[in-house]
C-alpha cells in the first residue's frame, strides 16, 4: 500500500494583525479559507481570535483520495 502524500500548499489567511497559516492539498478558495478558520477557532478552543501572532491548520482540502 502506498503511504499518502502529505499536504503541501500553504495560503496565507490574515484576520486584523493575525495570521493563519492554511496548509492544504491545493490552493484554497475565500470561501474554504473562511471555513478553515472557524475550524481552527472550534480546535483551539476559542471563541475569537487572537489580536496578533500566527497559527496553523493543516486540512485535507483538495485531496482526491487516491
């Protein structure tokens, strides 16, 4: 069985002055990105996002499964 390549693409999601890093199969769309977000918010645990700094999700967001 082959192994599953990792995801690779990285976009760039500012919220204000933070910054969040969505890594993915390919490019994302506004839309994908928006939803990305609110998935780091509900993994982090938060109810907003931080003012400033970075973050990082990694999605499966392109992945065609073969």
């Amino acid at each position: 069985m082959d192994a599953i390549r990792k995801p690779s693409v990285e976009t760039l999601v500012k919220i204000g002055k933070f910054e969040l890093t969505v890594v993915a199969y390919r490019a994302i769309t506004e839309a994908e990105a928006k939803m990305a977000a609110r998935q780091y918010l509900a993994n982090t645990k938060s109810r907003s996002y931080p003012k400033t700094g970075k973050g990082k999700i990694v999605t499966i967001i392109g992945h065609d499964g073969l």
